[in-house]
C-alpha cells in the first residue's frame, strides 16, 4: 500500500520477459516508438511492419498490428501496406543489416518515392541476429566473425552512412542520426522519432531515423564499454544530426 | 446469344481488364517483356476506373514484397511479370504462403533457362505447380489459352486467393500476352473478400491486435501450421476443372494447356474430320491438377499422350493422375520456337496408330 508507482510503460508495451541481452538496446528503440505512438494517439491506427534480425520479435513487445517482411523488404512491404490504408501510420522497424545491405534498393526506393512512411533503422554495426558477421555498417578496424582480423578497407571497403544516403534523396521529408548511448541523446532520439511519425501523419512524406545502438553480446562487451564503444568509436565515424528536414528552409 | 458487346484487344489487356473487372485496387510491377502491356495499360487505368493504387517497383523483389504488404492489409492486390521476374518473386510468394496472404501474380511465361527469349515458352510450369520458392507450399495455378480466359480467370483468380487466403499464379504465356482476339467483357457480382476483415492489418481500434507472420518457433507451432497448410490444398483440390473436348470415343487423348492446349485443339478438330479417334484434356487448372479427370478416362481404356512447348514437365502430372492404370507418351516442341497447328500432326498420329 505504501508503494507508489514513479515509473511506468504506456498500455501500448506488452509486459513480458524479454529476449534482447543484457544491454541490448533494441529494447531502448521499442520503449521509444511505444512512447512516442502513445503520446500521439496513434496506436491504434498503428501498423507495423517487422524485419528480420533480433528485433523480428517486436510484435511481442509492442500492443498493435503487424506483418512479418522478409529479410531487407521492409520499406517495400509497408509501401504496399500504405497504398492499401493511407489513413494508417505505416513505419518499419530494421537492423543494418536488413536495411543497409540486403534492402538496401528497397530502402532507397521507397525514400526516393517519397512514400509515407516511416523508417527506424537500428544501426548497431554488426549482423546480431546471425551471431556477430560483419555487416556493411561494421567500421573499419572492428572485429567480426566474418573478419576476426577486424574489417579491413581495402578488401571489404568501408562502412556504408546510411542517413547521408538517405538525406540525399529528394523524396526524403525528414532524416537525422541519433545515439542511445546517454541518456541526453535517447532524449534527442524520442524528438526525432516525432518529428518524423509527424511527418507521416501531417502527409509530408518519408521519415527515416537512424539510432546509433549497443549490441554488447558480438562486440564483446559489457554494456557500459558498449556505450562508451558507441561515443568514442562510432559517433566520429557516424555524426549525429540532421541531414534532412523539409519543414526548414533550406537543407542541412 | 449474348448481346453483350465485344472488344478487340490483345490478351494482356484483357488480363488487366479482367483484374480492374475483379475489384483489384492495387498493382505493382516492374517492366519485363512480353507483359509489358499490363503495367502500361494499368499505370492510367487503376486510377480511373477503380481509383486504385499503381506503382513501377525498383524490381519484382520489391513488387512481390508490395504485392504482400497490400495483402495483408486485405486489399485486392497483384503483380504481373514473366520468367526472370516471377523467379526473383519467389521468396516472397513462399512468405504469402506461409502467412496465408492473398494476392494474384500473373506469368506471361517466356523462354528460359536464364534470359532465354522473349518467346513464348511453357518452362515454367515446374516452378508454378510446387510452389517455386523455398517450403512445403503450393499456389493455386490457373492458364488461360484464350485472351477471354485471360479475362476470366482474373475474375476467378481474385475470387480463390480471398477464398483460401492463398496466392494464386495465373500462367499465361507469350502467346496468350501478345495474341489479339475479341474478348466480352463482364463484370462480376460485388467482390466477395471471404471475411478479409476478420484477419487484415488495418488498426488494432475495439479488437485484439493482430499478427500475420510465417515464423512460428514455439515447440509444434510449425509443424501445426504445416498441417494446417496441408488441409488447405487437400480442399482447394474441388477448384480442379479442365476443358473435356471429344474424349468420349477417342482412343488417344492429348493432354496439353494454356496456348498450346488451345493449338492442339484446332490439331484435333482437324483429325476428326478425317475420322481419327483422338481427343483433347486441356487443364484449366494445374494446381489443383484435373487428376481425376484423367483417372476416370484412364479407367475407359484410354492411351495418353500430353504435349508442351517444354521438354516434359506438366507430364508428370499426368503420369501421376493415371498411375496404376495407363501412362502417357510425351512429344515437347522446344521453348524458342513457336508451333502451330501442323506441327503436332505427325506426333499426334504416330501415337493414334502405334
Ligand atoms: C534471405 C535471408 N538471408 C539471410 C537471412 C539470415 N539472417 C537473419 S537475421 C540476419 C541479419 C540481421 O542483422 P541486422 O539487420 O543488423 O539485425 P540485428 O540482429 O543486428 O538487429 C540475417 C543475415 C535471412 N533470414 N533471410
Ligand atoms: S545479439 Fe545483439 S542485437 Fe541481438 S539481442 Fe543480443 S545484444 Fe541485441
Ligand atoms: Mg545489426
């Protein structure tokens, strides 16, 4: 009776034993978009369009509809799912691996038509669900199974930025990179997300957030190295910001 | 007779009218020839008549994924392409599948292996009739062989993907695509979704949220849904029909589809005009395959001999449907070059007076 609930999840998050490690931070992106769809009304409008990597299990977590795309087809999926109910809020969940490499036309093509969706891309530099293979976004120098040396430029080039890619289309609405390594930056990280869901929801067009995230299980890591890991190795390579907002004049 | 009014068109619009006739409110496609009619004439016509969705994808993976993003959302959704392309969709189908999704996806069938031509070509017929792409899954398999059956068939093709929430392939081939001839256009009784509404992602609002996925990693849940799969073709093998055509006194019946069963019958029509016994079965559907059929004319005595412009697929089949009683010889005119009805003069008698 004396105990007083100062910290609560929204109704849309499903309270269950989760699967991510320890650390993971797939679970901090879920809590966001949960958050965020919430705080604006939209869940029961809500679908969901899931990918294939650890996160293929969001549908446990999250309390709305959703569909199961094959591996990297995500944006193509959630493009037939948004013609077919305009009046829904359409977004992916992906990994890097699943967007930036084997979806990588699909990703691009859905930003370049401007479709009206919205795009989560949780970039933790690895393929975690297979078990820690070098993925497109793996930096140079990192360790993987696939290149236990560490990544090496001239053989298997560099890391692909997704976000300046994207950012670069003219059918992009709203693009930014965001980290979930401090508490500060999951705070940017939730704006973000508003500010792209907004995009949808307003008609602008396509929303895509990239969330620089910890995947301490294939890096080898206890969760705080993984976040340090996170600020001084892939914040350099992988700036955060915003690369594109077409409600600003002008772009960054 | 019928006064309804007749139009001149080639068969790839009459597959595209035949799917705006159906109710199909989106399309997704990706430029490949010989079907290239279909997105053409679907890239104004989806709007203006059933103001509906039309978008060229960045490549038949895309579109398949479209096709099955639609679909779960329980709209009347299809693809269309031809070999190359419908081997690039084939993940996506098995996905459709395995989450029991509806959708139409049209072959205009064309020569392969690889690029083959632009030729007409029955290669796909394997590919179509067990599943194409990876599991334990089949799609119903309709082959028009008349640009009126182009238009049917989409009517029909609808119909069944609503009806056991299953992808279904219409396999035409470059014949059917390319040729012209008059077609009656029809319109269909109000789509019928078959409670779409009681599955289809469109907002969780006053219900249960809902799932359409293909994984199912729970102890005995994959299992389960294969079985559930199973049960499913095991009833969609009722859809069976085939176009019976002088088979009651024949001593040699051809068996042959799509264009070719429709070459064959003029080959046919011609030999008993000179008093030969020979008939022809002309599958309509090849998944469900008209087995029985071919059984009950096996049962008469009959001897087969089943003709494709292939090198000897869709025989099997019917090897399989009069297994135990009879078999079938097979003559396969080559993928690249097209036939007509004098070439399947000489196999057809060689057989009769063997
Ligand atoms: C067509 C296909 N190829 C490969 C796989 C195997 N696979 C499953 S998850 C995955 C990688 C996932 O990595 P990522 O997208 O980075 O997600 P993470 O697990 O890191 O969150 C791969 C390659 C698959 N399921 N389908
Ligand atoms: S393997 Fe990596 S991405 Fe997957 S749950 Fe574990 S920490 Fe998260
Ligand atoms: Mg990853």
């Amino acid at each position: 009776m004396s105990e007083k609930l100062v910290f609560d999840a929204p109704e849309i998050m499903i309270d269950r034993p989760t699967h991510y490690c320890p650390g993971c931070h797939h679970g901090v992106a879920h809590r966001l978009v949960g958050e965020v769809l919430t705080e604006m009304g939209l869940v029961d409008d809500t679908l969901c369009v899931g990918s294939i990597g650890c996160s293929v299990f969001i549908y446990n977590y999250l309390d709305v509809d959703a569909v199961e795309a094959p591996h990297g087809r995500a944006p193509a999926v959630a493009t037939g799912l948004k013609r077919a109910h305009k009046d829904k809020f359409v977004f992916t969940y992906q990994g890097d691996g699943d967007l930036a490499s084997i979806g990588l036309a699909e990703i691009v093509h859905a930003a370049n038509r401007g479709e009206k969706i919205s795009v989560v891309f949780v970039n933790n530099t690895v393929y975690g669900m297979t078990g820690g293979q070098m993925a497109p976004t793996t930096l140079v120098g990192q360790k993987a199974t696939t290149c236990p040396d560490g990544r090496c430029a001239e053989e298997h080039g560099q890391a692909i930025r997704m976000s300046e890619i994207i950012g670069g289309l003219g059918g992009t609405a709203y693009c930014e990179r965001v980290s979930l390594d401090s508490v500060k930056n999951i705070r940017r990280a939730k704006k973000a997300l508003r500010k792209a869901f907004e995009m949808q929801v307003n008609g602008t067009g396509f929303g895509f957030v990239e969330m620089l995230s910890a995947c301490p299980t294939n890096w080898k890591m206890d969760p705080i190295a993984a976040n340090t890991r996170i600020k001084e190795e892939m914040i350099p390579y992988f700036p955060l910001g915003v690369f594109k907002d077409v409600t600003k004049d002008g772009e960054e | 007779m019928s006064e309804k009014k007749r139009i001149f068109i080639k068969g790839n619009e009459a597959i595209s009218r035949g799917a705006l006739a159906a109710g199909c409110t989106c399309y997704f496609g990706y430029p490949i020839t010989p079907q290239n009619d279909i997105p053409e004439f679907l890239s104004t016509e989806m709007a203006a008549v059933n103001n509906g969705e039309f978008v060229q994808a960045e490549s038949e993976v895309a579109a398949a994924n479209m096709l099955l993003g639609a679909a779960a959302g329980g709209a009347r959704a299809m693809t269309t392409s031809s070999s190359p392309g419908v081997s690039l969709m084939q993940e996506a189908i098995s996905y459709m599948a395995g989450s029991e999704l509806p959708g139409v996806i049209v072959n205009v069938n064309r020569g392969g292996p690889g690029l083959g031509d632009i030729g007409s070509s029955q290669g796909d017929y394997f590919q179509s009739t067990r599943g194409g792409g990876h599991g334990d899954y089949r799609t119903l398999v309709l082959a028009p062989g008349t640009c009126q059956e182009g238009y049917d068939m989409m009517i029909e093709a609808f119909d069944l993907a609503f009806k056991y929430r299953n992808p279904v392939l219409v396999l035409a081939d470059a014949i059917v695509g390319q040729m012209k001839e008059p077609v009656t256009p029809w319109e269909p009784k109000a789509a019928d979704n078959h409670g779409a509404e009681d599955w289809c992602i469109d907002g969780a609002k006053g219900r249960e949220k809902r799932l359409l996925k293909s994984l199912f990693l729970e102890d005995g849940a994959l299992a389960g849904q294969n079985r559930n799969l199973q049960s499913k073709y095991e009833a969609m093998q009722a859809e069976a029909r085939a176009d019976v055509f002088e088979c009651d006194d024949a001593e040699l019946v051809v068996v042959a589809f799509g264009s070719i069963g429709r070459i064959v019958k003029s080959t046919v029509r011609r030999l008993r005009s000179e008093g030969k016994k020979v008939g022809l079965v002309r599958p309509l559907t090849l998944y469900p395959f008209p087995s029985e059929v071919l059984r009950d004319l096996a049962k008469q005595g009959k001897r087969f001999l089943t003709i494709e412009q292939n090198c000897g697929q869709m025989v099997d089949d019917v090897r399989l449907s009069v297994r135990g009683i009879a078999d079938s010889e097979f003559h396969g005119h080559m993928p690249g070059d097209l036939p007509g009805s004098d070439d399947f003069l000489a196999p057809i008698i060689k057989h009769l007076e063997d």
